[in-house]
C-alpha cells in the first residue's frame, strides 16, 4: 500500500504543483510505473478545479465563476498541458523536418503557431464549458479523461525527443499490462456520472481522437514527446466539453 500511495504522490506531483509528502521516493521507475494512476489524479485535480467553481458561483456569476476556476486551474498545473500544447504547434507549423520540428518544440519561447492554439484552446474551453448547463460535472469528468487518452499514447508509441532534461522522458519506457488496465479503470467512474449513452458516446469519440491524434504525431516526428501529450490532453478536454453539450434526443440515438 505504501509502494501504491508512493506512486500517486509521483503522478501527483508530475501534474500539479501540490506539494509532496516529504518521505516520497522519486525514480525514473517509480514514475514510470506512476502513469497508472493518471487517470486517478485527473480526478482529484477536475475535482478540485470544479469546487472552485461551485465556491465562487455563489458569489458570482456563471462566467465570472468559470474564469476564476480556469485561472486556479493553470495554477494548479503550472499550466503544464497548455505549456505542451503551445509547444507542439510552434513545432509543427514552423518546420517542415523532423529535428527542426523537435528543436522548435524545446524551445522556451512562443511563437506565433503557439501563441493562436493557446488564446484558441483557453477560449474554446471557456465557451464551451459556459454553454453547459452542468459547468462542475464537465470539469471533473473532462480532466480525468482527457489525462488517460494523453498517458494511453505512452503505451504504443516511440518516445522520440533526445533530451535528458525532459520531465517526460522517464514515462518513455515500456508500460506494463497492468499499468493500463489500471489507467483505464479508472476511467469507469464517468458511467456513475453520466447516462449510459452519452458515457459511451464520450468513450467513443476520445478512441476516435486517440487514434487521430496518434497518426498526426506519427506522421510529423515519427512518435511523441511530453509536449505531444500535453496537446493531446487538451485537444481531448475540448472534445469531451463539446460532447457533453450534443442533446441525444435531437440525434434520434436510440441504443
């Protein structure tokens, strides 16, 4: 149990800023074997993010509530995905090979491809989560499953940034069987949240977003980098905020 809770400290404290017990046992291993529990930490951080919102809409208004929670959210991550995904834009609209695509992403300026995905992503969450009627409910759920399609990537595909200093470099080595069935059980929970077709719906078109966003990072470096998965976390937030705003009803989905 205490290995178990060693783990979720390291996945903890990979995605968030909270700080860590002091008796934590960190290793390039133990965080490799870390990547289980993801998902796990997803939820606590949508958790949270979500109570701030609920905190200060009673204070405030939906939209006033909803950006205070967003900027908690960057605080709380150091704005650690939006950071990736800034990155893998600059580096895959500003060059055209390999290497330079991969230089350009460590890079800690921002450029323009970096500067526009970002203003877009901030702004397409913020609209889209500001049209549900259940704002708290999509940030839980969004967080933890946006985090498990990002960390999936890790196990089938080629880590192929060459720099010792990268903070995902240790989650490049191979996965166990049990580190994804763990991932992805924890994924379960969003049944217990949702109705059972909207639940599927959302499983559904993230496999279809995984499966994309796989190819696209095959096809431009030949495998991922960190800042890959953190685009493809927030790409994956976006999604899931706009799949709960389709009505069944209006589509005639009849399961």
């Amino acid at each position: 149990m205490k290995q178990q809770l060693n783990l979720f400290f390291l996945a903890l404290g990979f995605f968030s800023r909270i700080p860590m017990p002091a008796w934590i046992d960190y290793s390039a291993e133990n965080l490799n074997r870390a990547s289980r529990y993801f998902t796990l930490v997803g939820w606590l951080l949508g958790g949270l993010v979500a109570l701030v919102f609920l905190a200060a809409d009673y204070l405030f208004s939906n939209s006033i509530s909803l950006w205070l929670a967003m900027v908690f959210s960057l605080l709380l991550t150091g704005a650690f995905h939006e950071d990736g995904l800034a990155d893998t834009a600059d580096g895959f609209g500003g060059a055209f090979v390999r290497e330079k695509k991969i230089s350009i992403m460590k890079d800690s300026r921002i450029g323009t491809y970096g500067a526009a995905a970002l203003v877009m992503a901030l702004l397409g969450k913020y609209l889209l989560l500001i049209e549900n009627t259940q704002i708290a409910l999509g940030i839980f759920i969004a967080y933890a499953l946006s985090r498990a399609v990002a960390a999936s990537l890790v196990f089938d595909m080629r880590y192929v940034a060459d720099d010792d200093g990268s903070k995902s470099k240790p989650l490049a080595n191979n996965q166990s069987k049990t580190d994804l069935v763990i991932l992805l059980a924890t994924c379960l929970p969003i049944f217990f949240l949702l109705h059972w077709q909207k639940a599927i719906l959302i499983i559904a078109t993230l496999i279809v977003v995984r499966y994309a966003a796989k190819s696209y990072f095959q096809k431009q470096i030949g495998g991922y980098t960190g800042d890959c998965l953190g685009a493809a976390q927030q790409i994956s937030e976006m999604v899931i905020y706009a799949v709960l705003l389709i009505h069944l009803g209006q589509l005639n989905i009849t399961w």
